[in-house]
C-alpha cells in the first residue's frame, strides 16, 4: 500500500476524520481519538494493536514499538511494505475497531432530551428545565 491508498483506506471507516498535526503526521481518528498515524516527509505508519499481535509485529523487520505510544501496543512501520497490503489492511481495521470501541460515546444533545419528554419542562431549585 501506498500513502494515497493507506488515507482512503483509513477514512472509509464510519466518522474518521484526519488531521494533519505535529508538522508531518497525518492523524486518522474516530470519535476524536487517534487510530492510525502516517508520517509525510519521512513515510512511516503507525497504528494500535492487540498485545498478542503488537509481540509478533516488533520481531519482524523494519517494524518496532512506536516512540511515545510503543507502552500502549503502538507499533511504528519504517517502510509501508513491511506488511503485505491485507496484513497491514487487517491491522488498520482492527486498530479502528478497538480504538472506536473504547472512545466515548457522543452525547445526546438536550434538545433531543426534551422532545424525548414531549417539550416538558421541569423546575429544579427555582430555575426551569429543559
């Protein structure tokens, strides 16, 4: 896989978003919470994994704990073809599901509250509620 194959890959997932940051690092989120970052001016990808998976990974070449993140199974590819394209496919996905997993869950607006309701208001302490 390719910078430009990784990026479309990374945003088809459901609300991932990116955003450039830290100079050259191109982060993937969901839910605001990274899942995957890829490295511009030296191409470098990083991702989360499973603990069984993170062991196996770091024994192959070009492949090692991510600086910062390696202590929470972060690994760091040196080269984009250091994983066949559905290996590192797989990894993506599954760095996806784990992270959209644990992030929180978005709040309901109160607007949507107060339809729930029916429009009913109610006091508390002197101040109406909605």
């Amino acid at each position: 896989m390719d910078v430009y194959s990784i990026r479309a890959f990374c945003l088809s997932f459901p609300h991932a978003t990116e955003k450039l940051q830290w100079g050259d690092a191109l982060c993937f989120k969901v839910k605001a919470k990274m899942f995957a970052v890829l490295g511009l001016d030296r191409v470098r990808f990083t991702f989360k994994c499973a603990p069984e998976i993170f062991a196996e990974l770091i024994e192959r070449p070009d492949i090692r704990p991510s600086p910062y993140l390696g202590r929470y199974k972060w690994v760091m590819l040196d080269r984009l073809d250091a994983l066949r394209s559905d290996e590192l496919r797989d990894c993506i996905r599954q760095s996806y599901e784990m992270v959209a997993a644990a992030a929180p869950k978005v709040k309901r607006r109160k607007s949507s509250q107060a339809r729930a309701r029916g429009g009913r208001t109610r006091r508390t302490r002197g101040r109406t509620k909605r």
